[in-house]
C-alpha cells in the first residue's frame, strides 16, 4: 500500500473536487475525439511523472484518443472515486492498489481479461498479476494493470558505511546493532525514521518494518496465516522481533523523535543519517543526490538473514466498470504492457513490471538482481495482504512501539482484536475484500 507516502497536491485541485468539478470522459461534440479521463493520487511523486508520460505517448500513437490524467488528493482519494462510481460520473480509469484494496473496490473495476479486454498475450508479459485478481490468484483476470514493480526496501550511505569501518552490510538483528554502535561513534544518526515528507500524516510508517520483520518469521505462503488468524498477530516470534525493532531507539540507533521527524531523508542524502526504509518510487532521487555513494539494502529484521525480499506491483491503472469507452480503456491498458511504456517507466526511475526487464538506475537494477541473481523469495507488501482495519490499527499502535511509549504485546493485542472482530468471510481460507 504505497499510497501513505503521497505527496501533496495543489490547492487548484482540491478546490476543483471541493466544488464538485469533475472530469467527465465525454467525445467532444463535433469532434472524433474521445477524451479518457484517469483519476490518479500520485502527487509529485515519480509515478505522476510516467503516467502522464504513458498518456502523451499513447495519444501520439492514438491521436484519436486523448488522455486528460487527473491529479485527486492522497488523502481522500477513494472515498472520492466510490462515491463517483455509485453516480456512474468518474473517471474511466484510475489508480488502483493491489492486493486486498482491489478486492475491496472490486465492483466498480472491470476484469482486465477476457473477451473485450486487455489481450492474454499481453498480460501474460506481466509479473504479479495474481495479487490483484479474484481472491488473490490466477493471473488472466486482473483488475489492475501494474505500473510498475516496487521493492520496499532499505537504503544505506556506502561512504558513511567504509567510514564507520563497516565492511559488509547487517544480516540479522545484532550486526545491524554493531552497525549502529560504529556509526554513532563517527557522529551521525544509525538510522533516520520520520514522515519521508508524506502528506497523509505527522508519523513514519510503520509496515515497511513490519513486512520484514514477518519475512524474517515466515515464509510467504505462511503470511496467509495472518490473515485467517492461524497464525497470531500476538505469536511470541512476532512480540521479540519487535522488541528488537524497539531496540534500535533506546540504544540511541535512531533519531529521538521518530513519531513527529519530517526530514528524515533530507537528513539521508545530506548525510547526516546512514540508512531509511523505503522503496523504488524515491530511488531516483536517492541517485541524483549521492551518486554511487547511495545503495540498496535487505533490512535485516531477523535473527538469521533474510532470504526474502518485497517485490510487488502494489499500484497501477484500473478500468471503470461504467465506462463508455471501455474498448479504448483496453487498449491504453494493452499499451502499458509495451516496450514503449517500460521505456517510459525506467525513464521516470521506476522498474517496469514487464517479465524479464531490467532498469538503466543501478541501484533499482541492484534491487532487481537480489530476485534474479541470489534468488530471494519475492514477498507481496504486508500492508497489501493484510485487512484494511488491521493496517490501520497497525499504523496507529507500531509506530509507538519503536518509540517506546507501547510494549510489543500490547500493540499485538489491539492489531488481533481488530482482526477479530472480522466476519469470517473477511479472515478465511480465501483472500476477500
């Protein structure tokens, strides 16, 4: 779930939607020009960059479709988008998360497969289509066609690192510790948590962590235990490695104020800290301001190393079951599947979530390779397989854990009554939005 990091957006936009402006996906009268209308929450991030650079480039190919791609705030974005599906005057298309929030929203998206949708041999050229179809399997009849392939993920200074004498990145939980002492002693922050100069709130978030930490416990077919509650939320496992976690601010391992920072990766790219959690969206701008000092890094949240990483298309477009255009929709949503549109994508810094692609940006080509040459399990994001109540819970509780204010088991204990209260359709054998 990739859209707490949302950066703002201009007060021009939130005042359209305020008044009750909307876009609406109409020919233009006289004209045989179609306009396709996609909502997206991306904010300024890289994201905005590629999909409004997909629209210019297919309407190059398609001059007699036009994209007009909408920018909606982070911060209400889907309450806005159902409320105008149930109206039937939205947009056509529009970004959709995968995982649980696909499912969710399921009956206002049409399946991408089939007769009158994207081509089976043009899906078959995506990875990850199986967490965003019907009950999270199978892959020929998506509601989401991936932008793009995310990796949440650590981030580290290699020259801090050579620095501090550390001569090979942490595996588990006390070289990361040793890791943290040696850098505190050449004078800068370990490890930098805070808000990354997200729109949607004051604190970090906290599953980027959280994902790690349960690779570190279980593998993935086990994650769905989580789910269903075969597995506990309050497991002893998953209370000592937060308690771990823990560690890392009260033996001075990270900045003091991880609830309320707001600077945390200016503080990475200037310097000042060693490593940050997060992912692909910002790597381009990890690698325009260090160079190669800047480099990828498997959080090691775990008392062995991870042999596991997240690999997950966690966004992308989806189609409007009310469209009037849905042949076009299709045939936007056929062009991302194009070497056209990866070259679009690597350009804008993201990874394509093409089979077989690689990226011109070293450090997301070095993500890349922890699947493809040392043969890391691929993880969906918790956050994405997790229900909605549950992540919310989660949000609110964990952050307080690293800060010390809330014990391991005390924010287990909330995370699990919440998932509890769940009917049983929601907390099954099958995934279910």
């Amino acid at each position: 779930m990739k859209m707490i990091r949302k950066r703002g957006i201009s007060a021009i936009v939130a005042a359209t939607v305020l008044t009750g402006t909307v876009l609406v996906s109409t020919p233009s009268w006289g004209s045989s020009t179609t306009t396709l209308t996609i909502w997206e929450n991306y904010g300024t991030e890289q994201n905005a960059v590629a999909l409004k650079n997909l629209a210019t480039a297919f309407t190059a190919k398609n001059p007699g479709i036009k994209i007009n791609v909408v920018s909606e705030p982070a911060s209400n974005y889907f309450s806005l988008l159902q409320s105008r599906a149930i109206t039937r005057n939205g947009p056509d298309m529009a970004v959709m998360w995968t995982g649980l929030y696909s499912l969710q929203y399921s009956s206002f998206l049409d399946n991408l497969g089939g007769s009158g949708g994207v081509p089976a041999a043009d899906l078959a050229k995506m990875e990850g289509l199986s967490w965003m179809s019907p009950q999270l399997k199978g892959a020929s009849n998506p509601l989401v066609m991936p932008l793009e392939t995310q990796f949440y993920i650590g981030f580290y200074n290699k020259k801090l690192f050579a620095k501090a004498g550390i001569k090979s990145v942490p595996t588990d939980w006390n070289q990361l510790y040793a890791a943290c002492t040696a850098l505190k002693k050449i004078g800068v922050t370990p490890f930098t948590y805070g808000n990354g100069g997200q729109a949607l709130g004051a604190e970090f978030y906290p599953w980027y962590d959280m994902s790690y930490m349960m690779i570190g416990n279980y593998s993935v077919n086990q994650w769905k235990g989580l789910y269903n509650g075969s597995i506990k939320w309050t497991a002893p496992a998953n209370v000592t490695a937060l308690a771990n976690w823990a560690k890392l601010k009260s033996m001075g391992c990270t900045n003091p104020d991880v609830l309320t920072k707001t600077n945390n990766i200016q503080d990475f790219e200037t310097g000042k800290a060693a490593m940050l959690m997060d992912g692909t969206w910002d790597t381009q701008q990890y690698t325009k301001a260090m160079g190669s000092n800047v480099a990828a890094f498997v959080p090691p949240f775990s008392v062995k190393p991870i042999r596991g990483v997240v690999q997950f298309p966690g966004d992308g477009i989806s189609a409007m079951s009310y469209s009037q255009h849905k042949a076009d929709d299709m045939k936007f949503l056929a062009f991302m599947t194009t070497p056209q549109a990866a070259a679009i994508i690597n350009a804008a810094g993201l990874i394509p979530d093409i089979k077989g692609t690689t990226t011109s940006n070293p450090v997301n080509q070095q993500m890349l390779n922890f699947v493809t040459k040392q043969h890391m399990a691929v993880y969906p994001m918790l956050d994405n397989v997790t229900q909605v109540n549950v992540v919310n819970a989660g949000s609110t509780e964990l952050p307080t854990v690293l800060s010390g204010q809330t014990s391991p088991s005390a924010a287990l204990s909330k995370m699990a009554q919440v998932l509890n209260a769940y009917p049983a359709s929601q907390r099954g054998s099958q995934y279910a939005g």
